[in-house]
C-alpha cells in the first residue's frame, strides 16, 4: 500500500495530534476534596507504518507524577478509534473515540471526554465527566493542551 492509499480522514484526523504539547488543566473540586492542578507534557508520535499513534503522557496531577503510554489507532471494522492506555500505576484501559463535525468525545467505561482542536490546530481542549451512580455523567476534570511556538 502506498502512502497517498493510506491517507484517509480518519488518518488526516490523527495526524493533527501528532507533536509536543503543553498540558494543563484541573480537576474540579468537590465538598470532600480541593481543586487539583495538572500540569506536564504530552506527545503523540506515528509508530511504524503511521497507522497507529503512540501516545505519551507525562503529567504531575498536584504532586502525583503520573505517566501513561497509549496506542491509537482507526477500526475499519466498527468506523471508531480505539484507544488502549498503560500507566505507571499498573491500570490500563480501553476507550473508543469518535471525531465528528469538529468534534471528539472519548468514551471509557467510567470515563468521557468531550472536545476538539481549536486556535488552528495549536490547542486541543475539552472537559472530562466521570459516571456517578452507574448512570449520570459529572464534571470531572477540565483539559487544555497547547503546542507551543
């Protein structure tokens, strides 16, 4: 297959992610607990072949380092992107992302981002919900990833 027969919107779509980005954002507080800064790096690069993006992160969480590696990539199958996560606690994760009008949402099983890319590709920003109770969708976190200049 040759490059010009791989590049489809899907594959157009994670390029615009690949690079350096600044990372900051916040978890929202609640009665229990304060608001929490973030702040670190992410990187996205093509590994071989550019089907697939690995994913870095590299994020201190108030004054938690935490680390996570995740492999994206475009499911002809089911018309998703799917998204596995390892980090440096020991969790890993599965999600499905779907881009759609400008507009990506990340679902986990407990987990939901809702954003996109905005200031011509060099912000990606967006909020996290967490599913309370099993059933309803709450502001978790809030995200802002900036490539710098």
């Amino acid at each position: 297959m040759t490059k010009e027969e791989k590049i489809t919107d899907e594959h157009e779509q994670l390029s615009r992610f690949v690079g350096r980005w600044n990372t900051e954002g916040k978890i929202s507080a609640t009665n229990a607990t304060p608001e929490v800064k973030i702040t670190g790096t992410d990187n996205y690069e093509w590994l071989p072949g550019e089907y697939f993006l690995l994913h870095k992160v590299d994020v201190l969480v108030g004054d938690d380092k935490n680390e996570t590696f995740e492999v994206i990539g475009f499911d002809k199958l089911n018309g998703k992107y799917t998204m596995q996560h390892y980090d440096n606690k020991g969790n890993s994760g599965y999600m499905i992302a779907t881009y759609e009008k400008g507009v990506w949402i990340f679902l986990g099983e407990s987990l939901k981002f809702t954003g996109g890319f905005k200031k011509e590709d060099k912000e990606f920003s967006g909020i996290w919900e967490q599913l309370t109770n099993g059933k309803n969708w709450s502001h978790f976190m809030d995200i802002k990833l900036t490539k710098p200049d």
